[in-house]
C-alpha cells in the first residue's frame, strides 16, 4: 500500500514557513546568523528585480525603436 504523497509546497512556502517558525527556542547567536541569512536573501531578491528591470527596459527600446 503506498504511502499519501507529500502536498506539493506552492511558491514561497518556505518563507511562510520561515515566517511562522516560533523563534523563543533561537539562542541570540542563532538569530544573529537567521538575521544574516534573511538579510543575504533580500540582496538576492533585490539583484534579481534589477535585473528583471533592465531586461524589460531592454526589450521595451528594442520594441520602441521599430
């Protein structure tokens, strides 16, 4: 008999897990290094919405010049 499969996690499932995760278990330095690891993400995010803008502003001077 199979095992019921795992639900699918949906885009941004782990951040909504992250999100809810009870933190009075965290030692100080436990945070200090989850505040560094979410900080590390936001610069990620942040690179990729640049470069989705410049590629968008790419393709619309492409566009616009026709």
């Amino acid at each position: 008999m199979e095992e019921p499969a795992e639900p699918k996690r949906g885009r941004g499932a782990a951040l909504t897990e992250a999100l809810r995760e009870d933190l009075e278990a965290y030692a100080v330095s436990d945070l200090e290094e989850r505040i560094a690891a979410l900080e590390g993400e936001i610069a990620r995010s942040r690179a990729q919405i640049e470069k989705k803008k410049s590629s968008r502003a790419a393709a619309d001077a492409f566009f616009k010049q026709g």
